[in-house]
C-alpha cells in the first residue's frame, strides 16, 4: 500500500458551498484509455441490480465535484463518485455538477483509476489549484477515498481518520470492508465486455459476489439446463 507524506497543516482560505450557475465552463478532459469508463459501469452495474441504489443516491463517473475556497471555484472529477442522499432536481434537470452540502450529503467514497501518465490521484498540492488528494481530504472531507491501478490490479483504500487519510488493511480475502455500504470492495480478474482485466467488484457482508447482468444470465441458463436434465431423469419431456 502507497505510503503518503502529509502536508503541513496550513490555514485554509474560507471554504464556502456554491452550486455552480448552468453556464460555468467544466473540464472536459478525456479519459486515459477506454477501460476506464468499463471499470465505472461495471461498479454501478452490480450495485443495480442487486437493488442497492437508492432513489436519493448519487452515482457518477468522471463528475464535477465542487467547492469554493475563497475566491475560487474548485472542481475536481473523480472516475467514480458514491453519494448516499442528494436533493432532487427539478423535472428535466440534468445534474451537471454536485456541490456537498448546498445540493445534499458530502460524498462518502470517491475512486480513482490510477493514471499513467499523471499520477495527480496522489496529490496532496495545498495551494490553488489543490491537489486531488488534498481537495477530497481537507475541502471535502470525504470519508473514504480508493486509488486502483488497473495495469497491476492494485487497489488501496484510504479513510479519514482526524482529518487524514490512513490506509486501510484488506481482510482474508484481500478485500476492504466498508461499514458505510454494508459491501466489500476487491480485484477480480476475468473478462466482461469482450475484455480480460482487473476489475473492481462488490462482495455483500456474507461474502457473496454482487453479479453483474451477464453472469446472472449465464446463471439462469445453467438452472434452466440443470432443471431439463431432472426432467429427463423422471421421463418428462422438458418444453421446447
């Protein structure tokens, strides 16, 4: 696990919570490679269908976070935010962009696929215009923080412990609990969407995988067979 060296405590211009006006420019920056928006699904996926996104959650990939710390709008986009009770929009509102505690909760995890070219996700710049790790630690304060490095599988979890980020340990299975979802988050390696990576996926508190839509197909496909064979075993000729 990462090893991170902590800035120095330095005072913090006042942080206020402004929902951006609909024209403001967002970044736009393109995502590093076309993995990166399969890990994102594929995390909501499994949640999804295993009927764990509340109607008040927020779930979102490469989404502006913001804030404002004195004069400056900040905002940052993490590959995969989780926010557990965001204010409802008007009807046919889009929600461009989520500012904590003027539009609901703050955050309680945010995840980022490392990148290969930037390494930002370890940040901790405290000056404008701050770093990732900085802004979710001290502006956000965002309860749990995980960076995955998709080439070697890698995935640490950070949470904060009196204003800083610590890591955490995984258990047996080289997973970490997280009390706040009541699931477990680790590595998988195996092929979804036509590709063979490492992906990030959910196990429930009995250690039981949360599936994503393919496999739980590929399930009722085996019961449905095993179903037929019983069938036949009794003399009865299963239904075309």
């Amino acid at each position: 696990m990462a090893a991170i060296a902590h800035h120095p405590s330095l005072a913090l211009p006042p942080i206020t919570w402004e929902k951006l006006p609909a024209d403001f420019p967002l970044p736009d920056d393109p995502v590093d490679n076309t993995l990166q928006p399969l890990l994102a699904a594929a995390l909501r996926e499994s949640l999804e269908l295993a009927g764990l996104i509340l109607e008040s959650a927020l779930i979102a990939s490469n989404f502006g976070l913001c804030a404002t710390v004195g004069d400056k709008t900040i905002v940052k986009a993490p590959d995969w935010v989780y926010v557990r009770s965001v204010d409802p929009l008007p009807e046919g509102t889009i929600r461009r962009s989520y500012t904590p505690h003027a539009e609901g909760e703050i955050p309680t995890l945010v995840i980022e696929f490392m990148s290969e070219t930037e390494g930002g996700e370890y940040s901790i710049n405290p000056y404008y215009p701050y770093g990732k790790w900085y802004f979710y630690e001290q502006i956000l304060q965002i309860p749990l923080y995980a960076i995955f490095h998709p080439q070697t599988g890698t995935l640490d979890l950070y949470r904060l412990i009196n204003g800083q980020y610590q890591p955490q340990a995984t258990d047996n299975n080289r997973r970490y609990w997280l009390e706040e979802l009541g699931l477990s988050l680790g590595v998988w390696y195996g092929k979804k969407a036509e590709t063979t990576a490492h992906w990030l996926r959910w196990w429930d508190q009995g250690g039981k995988l949360l599936l994503w839509g393919s496999e739980q197909l590929q399930q009722e496909r085996q019961r449905a067979e095993r179903l037929a064979e019983q069938l036949r075993a009794l003399g009865v000729a299963p239904e075309a």
